[in-house]
C-alpha cells in the first residue's frame, strides 16, 4: 500500500483509533479498584475533617488518615423513619453507599417537598460516631442538597449533647470556586465549631445569614453566609433543615437525645 494513498491513511487512522479506545478501556478498568479506594479515603478524610480530628488544610499521607480513621470513627447504619440502628444482610456499614441505595427505588422512597430540592431519601443511613474510650463523644450526620449548579455533599459533626456542632465539610460541589465554592475555605468553617445545629427542642435551627454572626456564644444559630453566593449559602441552611428534620435524621437525634447521648 502507498504511503500517501488515501487507504492508508484510513488504515493508519482506524489503528490509531482502537489502539487509543484500547488504552483508555483497559486503563479505566484496571484503575477501577484504586478509584474506588481514592473515593473512600476522600470521603474518610472528610468525615475526619467535619469532626476536628483532622484540621481543614492539614495534609496527612494515605496510611494516617486510614489509621485515624479506623482507630477513632465508628460507622452505623440507621433506619431513618425509626431512627434505629440496623445490619445490613450483605454490606458492612464501612462499605455501605448511602447515595446508591438513595439512588435505588427498591432502597428508597419519594421525599415530600423541601426546599432543599432532596428528590428522594434512603430507607437506611450511614452516619459515622466518634470513639474515646468505648464511648461515642460525636455523632456525623450526612448532608446534601442544591446549590446553584448541582448537588452539594458534606457531613455535620455534632457533640455528645446532639446540638453543639463540632465542624462541617463538603466533599463534592459544583459551585464556583471563590463563590460557592468557598464552602471548602478553611477560614469559613471554622466559623462553625461551637455553634448550635439544633434548638432546645431539637429542631433544626441553624441559618446561613448575610452580614457577620459573631462568635457563636453571641450568635449561637447564625453563621456568615458566603460572600457573593447567596444561592449557595440558602442550599446549605436548607439541607441542614431537610437532614437534621424529621424527614432526614431528626428521628435518630431524638432518640440519641432521649436516652442521654449517642
Ligand atoms: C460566573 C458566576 C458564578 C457564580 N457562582 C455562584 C455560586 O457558586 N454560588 C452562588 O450562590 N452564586 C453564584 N453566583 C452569583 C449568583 O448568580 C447570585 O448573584 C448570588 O448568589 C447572589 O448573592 P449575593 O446576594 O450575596 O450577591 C455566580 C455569578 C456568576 C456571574
């Protein structure tokens, strides 16, 4: 065949073609299991951070964080409509996906109206209890909900008392880094350790407000929003209302608050 002959360049360029789809299959399926693991260790991270046993910013090397991880957090299942602690026939709680089974219609049921824009809830949840000498001292609840261009994922840390929180963190937003994506400053969530998520009656009571709070002993309820993401900063007091609520966790806290702590 000659070299210039427009066969040959059709040639050349159908083996360019399934030389390359065949790189980029076999890399995506041989990767599969270490994006899996790199998922789960961002995720821990996270939860790590929401609690304070990892500092916003502090870098830690894969092996801590999964030593940190494993040594102090607990993960549990819950039954949200009861607010029950339950076993999974098959999966463990460390390997339990609550966005899939909220994904999954057998899993699942429809949430009614929220302004959180939550479409549906997961008949079972996975949150996460901190450790310290064979007693839970914070419960991690997970959150999610819209902001302006998708879907917000985060945890709240909360103290032993099921109100005081004791951090936040997102680790999924499609916001606008320097708007909306400032969820993720450190400098914005240490505003919120020490505030109160929840009233004395244990409904959800924490607002995003425009203007400065002030420390949380002034301003228990109130935190700064983010400047120029006023969207963003509604999509976050509305998830924690949805969560925290009766159609989310709030029958868990109550019966974590009902008998004394978690
Ligand atoms: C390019 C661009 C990106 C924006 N990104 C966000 C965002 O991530 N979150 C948000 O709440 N608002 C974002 N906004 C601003 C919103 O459109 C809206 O003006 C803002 O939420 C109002 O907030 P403010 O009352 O604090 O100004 C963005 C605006 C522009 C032009």
């Amino acid at each position: 065949m000659q070299l210039d002959s427009p066969r040959y360049t059709l040639a050349f360029a159908a083996a360019v073609c399934v030389v390359c789809a065949l790189l980029v299959a076999g890399s995506s399926v041989l990767l599969r299991d270490r994006q899996q693991a790199n998922k789960l260790l961002y995720l821990q991270k996270n939860v790590l951070q929401a609690t304070g046993l990892v500092a916003p910013g502090e870098r830690l090397r894969d092996a801590e964080i999964v030593q940190l991880f494993d040594e102090n957090i607990r993960p549990r299942l819950v039954e949200l409509a009861t607010g029950e602690y339950v076993q999974h026939p098959e999966v463990a709680p460390e390997r339990y996906d609550q966005r899939r089974a909220r994904a999954d219609p057998a899993r699942s049921r429809p949430a009614p109206p929220n302004l959180a824009r939550v479409k549906r809830v997961p008949d079972v949840g996975l949150v996460y209890l901190v450790m310290r000498g064979g007693r839970a001292t914070q419960v991690v609840i997970p959150i999610e909900g819209l902001g302006l261009y998708g879907t917000l994922y985060g945890f709240i840390a909360l103290d032993r008392d099921l109100a005081t929180v004791r951090g936040i963190a997102f680790y999924e937003n499609r916001e606008t880094p320097g708007l909306g994506g400032e969820v993720d400053n450190p400098n914005w969530r240490a505003l919120w350790p020490g505030r109160k998520a929840l009233g004395e009656d244990g409904s959800p009571r924490i607002r995003l407000v425009k203007g400065v709070a002030g420390p949380p002993e002034k301003n228990p309820y109130q935190v700064d929003a983010l400047s120029g993401a006023t969207i963003t900063s509604n999509g976050v007091t509305r998830m924690l209302d949805f969560w925290l609520g009766e159609h989310g966790f709030g029958p868990y806290l109550a019966r974590l608050r009902a008998q004394g702590g978690p």
